[in-house]
C-alpha cells in the first residue's frame, strides 16, 4: 500500500465517522424540536394555571356565601 491509499483510507473514515455524528445530532434536533412543539398539548402554563386557580376560589367563594345566606334564612 502506497501513502496515498492510507491517506484516502483514513479521508473516508474520518468523513464517514463525520457523517455518522451530523446524523446523530440532526436526529436529536428533530425530537427535541418535536418534543417542543408538543409541549403546550402536556404541559400548562404557569400563570394559565394561576389565573384558573383564582377563578375556581372566586366560583367557591360565591357558592359558600350563597350558602351562608340561604343558612342564615
């Protein structure tokens, strides 16, 4: 073998081993990009859930002084 077949041999590997890693990371990219996209349809906000959670006392708060008045009756 001549210097030049090493030379090409070790070219092609190193590219190859190259391509196999952007593969890799390409692929990774894409599920963490998908797994981005989908989180809105698992996950809730933080001040969604707050505004939510206040609405839910505030329903809670009539109910009981409605209950407080018909007692009262």
């Amino acid at each position: 073998m001549d210097t030049q077949s090493i030379v090409n041999i070790g070219i092609t590997v190193a590219g190859c081993f190259g391509g196999w890693v952007l593969n890799r990371i390409m692929t990774t990219l894409d599920r963490l990009d998908k797994d981005a996209r989908e989180m809105p349809d698992k996950y809730v906000r933080k001040d969604d859930y707050v505004r939510d959670i206040d609405d839910i006392k505030s329903m809670l708060k009539n109910i009981y002084n409605k209950l407080d008045n018909k007692a009262d009756k």
